[in-house]
C-alpha cells in the first residue's frame, strides 16, 4: 500500500490567486498572498484583495487558480 507524503503548500507568499466568482457575468477576484497557514485540514491563505483589503481564504477543490510569483508580468 502506498504512504501518502505530507502535504505541501500549493501557494508561496507573493503569488497570485485568482477566484472566480459564484455569480453570473461577475469577474473574478484577484489578490496577492501574504502568507501560507498549514492545518490538517489543507492550506488557507492570508490575502491582500486588489481592491486593498486583507483577508484569510481557504479555496474549496478548484475554486482558485493560483499563479507563481515568478510567472506574473512586470506592471509598468
């Protein structure tokens, strides 16, 4: 029987994650996130919204998208 490794973050500070939205026509919330929390139960992660608030977020199965930092273009 195969062992199951510890689970790793999906997600490092400074990625982005993207939610889409539950509604109709609504466009997805993007955000920055600040820091990853490990619990037995998955990662959640301290987010800092595009609209400037902060919040903690734990994504059910393929609600999120996360980008890595090293992928997100330069803003100019």
């Amino acid at each position: 029987m195969a062992t199951k490794s510890p689970s790793k973050p999906v997600a490092r500070p400074g990625d982005r994650i993207v939610v889409e939205s539950e509604r109709v026509g609504q466009p997805p919330r993007e955000g920055e996130i600040l820091e990853v929390v490990e619990s037995a139960v998955g990662p959640s992660y301290e987010i800092r919204w595009e609209d400037g608030h902060q919040s903690s977020f734990r994504p059910a199965a393929g609600s999120a998208r996360i980008i890595p930092a090293r992928k997100v273009p330069a803003r100019r």
